[in-house]
C-alpha cells in the first residue's frame, strides 16, 4: 500500500486523506476541531486556488475553508 | 423574570428560532456571525413572561473570538439554555451541546433545519437523540415554523442532565457513540446546488462565476433602482406632489423665511426637487424618490446573496488579495455590508479576530466604501454627464480601499490571522423570510436616516440664514479652490456630508459644477468624513484613540485623491 503524508496545503483537489496530526496553537486546533478537522477524521479537499491561498475540504460533514497557512499545518495520510 | 439563552453553532438558525419565538423581527443570513450583538425580546411561556437573549454563535465554551466571548459571560445571567442543534450536522454541534450539558443550568435542544437534513438524506431518531443527551429534543424548522409551538411548549421541562465534565478525548468519542447511534444516513446522488457549491470555491470555475455574479447584481441593482425611480417615483413626485407643493409655495408667498423652509428657493419660477432644498421639496424627494429605490434594490441583491450563502464562498476566492491588505478572505463581508450602509458594515468587523483587523477593516469600509445613499446619489446627479465619470468615482473608492488597507498593513506592527471558516451550503432563500429582511432593512431607513435627512435640510436653512457658512467658505477657500479646484461653497456641501452624504450630494448638484469638478467633489465628499451615524458606531468600535487615527487618515487620503484628480480630471 502507497500511503504518504503531506499537508492539506498540498492535497490535490478530490483527494482524501486522514488527518494524523494538526500543529499549531490551542485556538487554531480548538477552531479547527470544531470543523470537523481533528487527529483521526476524513477529510477531502474540495478546491485549491492557482496560487498559494485559501483552500476548501469537507469534513465532519460540512464544508471548510482554510487559510494556506493554517492548511500546511494538518498533516494528513493519503488515502490511496 | 425568567431569563431563557438561545445558544448553538454559528449559522445553524437561532436567529430564525428567536424571531418566531418572540415574533420580533431580526436578520438572519446563510453565513456564520449575522448576530455580533446580543438581541433580547420577550415572550409569553405558561402565562408568565420572560426574557429570551439570541447570543451569539460558538461553537463551545472556549472562548475565542470577542464575539465568543460575550456567548460564554451570557451563561452565568441565564435560567435556562435552548440549544438550537443543526439537524443536518449533528457531528459540529454536539461539542457545544455536551459543554453545555455538562453545566449546572437546565437545557433543551431545538434540532433545526430538520428539513434540509431530510433532503439530504439524513434522518435522526428523536427519541434516541434525548435518551442520550438526557434533555428534551424537539425537531423544528425555524423558517416556515415548524415545532416552534411544542418548543415553546416544552421549555418547561428543560433539565439539568448532571453530566460529568469530559476531557477533549472523551468529548470526541461521546459524540462519535451519539452520532453512530442516532443518525441514519440514506444514499443519494450530489444534488445541483452542491455541485454548484463546489464550482463556486475551485478556481477555474469560481473566478467567472464571481464575476458574472457581481456584473449581474450591478445590473440588477440598478434596473430595479432606475426602474423604481422611472415608473414610480419620478411621477408621484412630479404629477402629484409638485403640483399640490406649488400650490403650497403660492400660498406661503415666495420670499417668507416659512417658504424658504419649507420650499425652498423657486428656480426659474418652479420647484426644481433636488435644488430647492425645502423640507417638503428636497427634504422628501432626496431620502424617498432617489435614495430609497436603490436601498429597496440593493438589499434585495445583498439578500439573496447573503441567503444563497455565497458571501463565505467569495471570502475563500478573495482570501489572498485580503491577506495583502492585512485582513483575510471574511474581511470582504462587512466591506459588502458597508456597501448598503456603513454603520453595518463596521459592526460587522466585530467578526474579526484581532484588533489590528478591525482597525483596518473599519478604516477602509469608512473611507473607500460608498454607501448606497451615497451612491443613489451619484448616479443621480453625476451620471447625467455619462457613466464614464461614475466609473472614475467608483474605480478610485475601489483602489483608495485595496491600497489604504495594503498600507496599513505595512506600517502596522503585527501580521493577519489565517482564514477558519465554515461553508455554509447553498439553500434556496425563503422568499417570505427574504422580503422580511429587504423590509426591515427599508424600515430602518425610514426610521433612522428620513429624520437627519430632514434635519439636514432644516439645519443647511438655518445656517444659511446666520451666515455661519459663509465665514466657514472664506476660512476653508485655499483649500477648496486651489487644492480641489471647487467653488469656495462646496465646503458647505462638505459640511453637511456630516449629517447625510445624500443631502450633501444634493447640495453639490445646486452649485452648478462642471462635470470633472462634481467627481472630483462626490470622490471627496466620500471618503473625507463619515456620517454622524457611521462615527459613533466607528468610535463605539475603535475607542478615541483609534477614532483619531483613523479621522487623520480620512481628512489626508481625501485631500490627497481630490488634488490629484482635480489634476487628471482637466
């Protein structure tokens, strides 16, 4: 099985993956969570703009958007 | 009296449930954060009143945002909690559920948009639903008012179910046995609206179809305005109102200080309504038959919009661009706002998390941002001379705003937080819940800018009178000729944009400007100095210090476009 970690950041558009870990500070993982976006849960990206920017995944069964920065900070497990 | 808190997720409805809980009206929008401030209103339970508090949405008792933090200080003061549950994503509500059955105050829960959920194929066991959670569970949809009746009804038996406080862990995985246990999920195909939500957001669909959107809601803006204006308005005025003004005019005798009240001054013998400048001439025409139109156009687009839930899906396209300009991709919301009115626009900013953003965003909304009173205005007088020079005014207000806010953000210490936000899916407005909301919006209008605008024009009579305007235009001359290139008068005109920028616009149109000195004027008059409604809200929000920062760059910015355009516009 072929299974590689990157971030959200740089999940290609329609892939899935599971998130291992989220970094960054109590706010960002508290707001995140919220959302769906937590160690353990599935997450599919839904859009990637041209540049670095915002980007949308559903989770949780609801849609997200993610600043690029905080994107690079959920480290996710590509679902082959 | 008993106190009764409206809590839950932002977006999942509270405001809808308080409006038909209370029958008050308030606005509610398809995107997180229309409620900043706390709402109350009364109603009647078991023959005794009590008060219900629509707070703010959160998502759990940690505070974070300010908005958040006002939602967790309200819980101490309340008696009892209706936790309004989106029915269509159990999983993002619980959190905040579970934090608050863990609290030592009674709670219901009002499972809303039960109907979109069933339309998306997801059906949750009511009973099982309580069982767990240990409170009533009641399925509502707040929009058509579906079990607001047994919501009501069953306050009564809100309890305290006397849960142990979990740790984060044990939160999660009590919500993963809840969900499993409760939600069933029926397979079904993506429907149009969810495709259409995607195409929205990915690039090489969203930038056309954001374009497409804004040419269209331009477009649509202004047919309904002109037309309005063209079918209706116009008319009334000139056939019916003018002649029974004339009458009125012959009666009081041109020349008495009551007729120059009143009327106003006669051009060439007839009442010309946005020179004469009396109460009943002007005063009217002005706030009802040029300004209102629009305000009816403009809210209807910014509704539909703001229903449809689009706003957060422009905020992602934009995210970049705000980033460089200190903010992030929500920042374009109150800006959007400010569009109709200042004044909610700049609450709006409330939103943000920082308060560098805030500064900056209420900066930019009070100086770039043309309210559509303003912009009725414009179009009014200065598109007679052709849309071209519209064009210069609205193409400066837009670059004024994006290069004010990527200015700020360099000379100001600190950096932007990144875009967390929730996307809302698509819905089809409510048409009665949308008229409700382009109605209250009208009746604020009504209420709160007809009165200065006829105050206005009673103070611009008056002062006139005492001459004060005239030491003011001899004081201010340097400036506004050679600067500006304006008659010494249009300070006036600058002056009373303090009031209303629409009386101030109407004013300009009395002086008999060329069509490059009106631009230069309406560019400056726009960004120069708020409205008295929009200041208060701006000091409430920014404190003094802050307030003056901002005026300092308002009275600069403002004189440094009117020099330059003076000097492009000849």
């Amino acid at each position: 099985m072929n299974i590689t970690n990157i971030s959200l950041a740089d999940l290609r558009a329609g892939e899935s993956g599971r998130v291992l870990r989220v970094s960054g500070g109590w706010g960002v993982q508290r707001r995140l969570q919220a959302l769906g976006i937590r160690p353990g849960s599935t997450v599919t990206k839904v859009s990637a703009p041209f540049r670095p920017g915002a980007i949308v995944v559903s989770a949780g069964g609801g849609q997200a958007a993610l600043g690029y920065g905080v994107a690079r900070k959920v480290i996710v497990e590509v679902y082959p | 009296m008993k106190k009764i808190l409206l809590m839950g997720n932002p977006n999942v409805g509270k405001s809808a449930v308080f409006a038909r809980l209370t029958g008050a009206r308030v606005i509610s929008s398809n995107y997180p954060g229309t409620t900043v401030e706390f709402t109350q209103g009364m109603l009647t339970l078991e023959g005794e009143k009590a008060l219900l508090i629509d707070v703010p949405g959160a998502y759990d008792l940690e505070a974070a945002s300010q908005v958040e933090e006002v939602a967790v200080g309200m819980l101490d003061e309340g008696d009892v909690v209706i936790n309004v549950v989106d029915a269509s994503n159990l999983e993002r509500s619980l959190p905040l559920t579970l934090h608050l059955l863990e609290r030592n105050i009674p709670v219901i829960v009002a499972l809303n948009m039960w109907d979109d959920a069933l339309h998306r194929g997801i059906s949750v066991d009511v009973r099982k639903l309580e069982a767990a959670l240990g409170v009533p569970v009641v399925p509502t949809v707040a929009i058509s008012g579906e079990g607001i009746k047994e919501l009501a009804s069953r306050i009564a038996e809100a309890r305290v179910p006397g849960q142990n406080k979990r740790s984060e862990q044990e939160r999660w995985s009590e919500i993963g046995r809840i969900v499993s246990e409760v939600q069933s999920l029926t397979h079904r195909h993506r429907t149009f609206l969810e495709t259409l939500g995607d195409a929205s957001v990915k690039p090489w669909t969203g930038i056309p179809i954001a374009a497409l959107l804004l040419v269209a809601a331009f477009v649509v803006v202004r047919f309904i305005g002109e037309g309005l204006i063209g079918i209706a308005l116009e008319p009334l005025f000139e056939s019916v109102w003018k002649p029974l003004m004339l009458r009125l005019s012959a009666f009081l005798g041109p020349g008495s200080l009551l007729h120059a009240i009143v009327i106003g001054k006669l051009v060439d013998g007839d009442i010309d309504f946005v020179q004469s400048f009396g109460l009943l001439t002007t005063g009217l025409f002005v706030p009802l038959g040029m300004v209102l139109p629009y305000i009816l156009s403009f809210y209807v687009v910014l509704g539909f919009l703001e229903d449809f839930g689009y706003l957060p899906r422009l905020a992602v396209l934009l995210d970049t661009m705000m980033h460089r300009m200190g903010l992030h991709g929500w920042a374009i919301i109150p800006s959007l706002l400010g569009l109709g009115c200042n004044v909610p626009g700049i609450l709006a900013t409330r939103i943000l998390e920082t308060r560098r953003e805030r500064f900056i965003a209420a900066t930019i909304i009070s100086i770039g941002v043309p309210c559509t009173a303003l912009q009725a205005m414009i179009w009014g007088l200065l598109g007679r001379h052709g849309a071209g020079y519209v064009i210069v005014v609205y193409g400066t207000l837009f670059l004024v705003w994006a290069l004010l806010g990527r200015v700020l953000n360099i000379v100001l210490k600190g950096r932007s937080p990144e875009l967390i936000m929730e996307i809302p899916p698509y819905r089809l407005p409510s048409p009665r819940a949308l008229t409700q909301k382009v109605w209250m919006r009208l009746a604020a209008f009504l209420k709160e800018a007809v009165p200065v605008v006829l105050l206005g024009v009673l103070a611009v009579n008056i002062l006139y009178f005492v001459g004060v305007f005239d030491t003011l235009a001899r004081w201010t001359a340097p400036v506004m000729t050679r600067v500006l290139g304006l008659p010494e008068e249009a300070v006036v005109a600058m002056a009373v944009g303090f009031l209303r920028k629409d009386v101030a616009v109407g004013m300009l149109g009395a002086l008999d400007l060329t069509a490059g000195q009106l631009t230069v004027a309406v560019t400056v008059l726009a960004m120069l100095f708020p409205c008295i409604a929009t200041f208060v809200v701006l000091w409430k929000q920014l404190g003094w210090a802050d307030l003056g920062k901002s005026v300092v760059l308002m009275l600069a910015s403002s004189l440094l476009v009117g020099a330059v355009l003076n000097v492009l516009v000849h």
